[in-house]
C-alpha cells in the first residue's frame, strides 16, 4: 500500500519512552495536523504511544485487542474483538478446522468481558477519540507474529480512517510484509 519505513540496522533501547522518540523523530511529517490520533496497544504499546502523541501533538487513545484464541491451541487466534466491539473472525480457519459457531460464541463473550474490564481500567470515562477520515497511527512495543497488530488494523478500518500507519520500534521484517495488506504503511526503527 504505502511506503515503508523499515530498517535492517538494529538499535538497542533504554526502554519503551526512548523508543516511543525515536518512532516520534520518524514520524515527524504527521507533527501538528489535526487529523492524526495516535493509538497504544496495552501494555507494552501505550508508553511507546505516548511519546509519539506528545511529539505529534496528536490526541492519544487506548485500543485494546484480545485474541480469540482456538479451542485447546490459545496460542493460535481464529479471530480478535477490539475496542468498540468490533469482531473479526478467520471464516477460512473456522470452517476448515470445523470449530462450532458456540465455542466461538463462547469464547466471544469470555474475551469481550475482559476487554470491557481493561478498556474501563485504561480508559476511564474518557470516550473513545473519533477514528472517521483520521490518520491513525497505531503503536505496539514490537511484533513477532503480527496476530495482535493484525487484528488491531483490521479492527480500525471498520472506524473508516483516512490512513493507517503502524509504528513499532522493533520488527520481524518477514511479518511487516505479511500485514502490508491491512496496512497503509510501516514505520520500524529496527
């Protein structure tokens, strides 16, 4: 989709603040517009975002994912809910391992009381911030498998963003190429 700001040079970081500055250095053709929001992905993701939002000057705001995780494998996600209730199932892997419309019904309802109890433990009485026709910049501490960032993304675009833009400090390059679909770009420092 778009361009792409990964790195193959590795670079070490004090912790997730210094990271969240070097991400903000590299994003810093989003600073001052008031069409960009920066999302966190709790835990590790939301003092990463935090220093991107206050380089920016961009509303900063919690976007809490749960993994869906298969029945007996929960290591292994058929899907995700995230903030606002949005679903996302993986139809494909669903009919293909044959996993019943009430165990995913089940684990549904399990995932969705958690992620109400950590949406209501970040966010407060804070409403959501306005995703529609937004720049959105979402920030995780890292990705391996890029399950959660994933999710995330295809979760977000059913707010109907402008852009997509996923930062993270550190990358398996390998799964920044597998959600470039989902994606509008990539920044990576490492």
């Amino acid at each position: 989709m778009g361009r792409s700001g990964l790195t193959t040079q590795a670079r070490r970081f004090r912790d997730r603040t210094d990271a969240g500055r070097l991400l903000a250095d590299r994003l810093s053709d989003y600073a001052g517009r008031d069409d960009v929001v920066v999302l966190g992905l709790p835990r590790g993701g939301v003092p990463v975002a935090d220093e991107v939002a206050k380089a920016l000057d961009a509303p900063l705001d919690v976007f809490v994912v749960r993994k869906l995780g298969l029945p007996g494998h929960p290591e292994h996600a058929m899907g995700a809910i995230a903030t606002g209730g949005v679903l996302v199932l993986d139809e494909n892997l669903l009919r293909r391992l044959g996993v019943s419309r009430e165990t995913v019904e089940r684990t549904v309802a399990a995932e969705a009381r958690e992620l109400l109890r950590r949406e209501a433990a970040y966010r407060g009485e804070r409403e959501r911030v306005d995703l529609t026709g937004k720049t959105v910049i979402l920030v995780d501490d890292g990705l391996a498998t890029g399950s959660t960032i994933r999710s995330a993304a295809e979760a977000v675009r059913r707010y109907d963003p402008a852009l997509i833009v996923v930062a993270l400090p550190v990358a398996v390059e390998e799964t920044c190429d597998e959600i470039r679909d989902v994606v509008d770009e990539i920044e990576c420092a490492a």
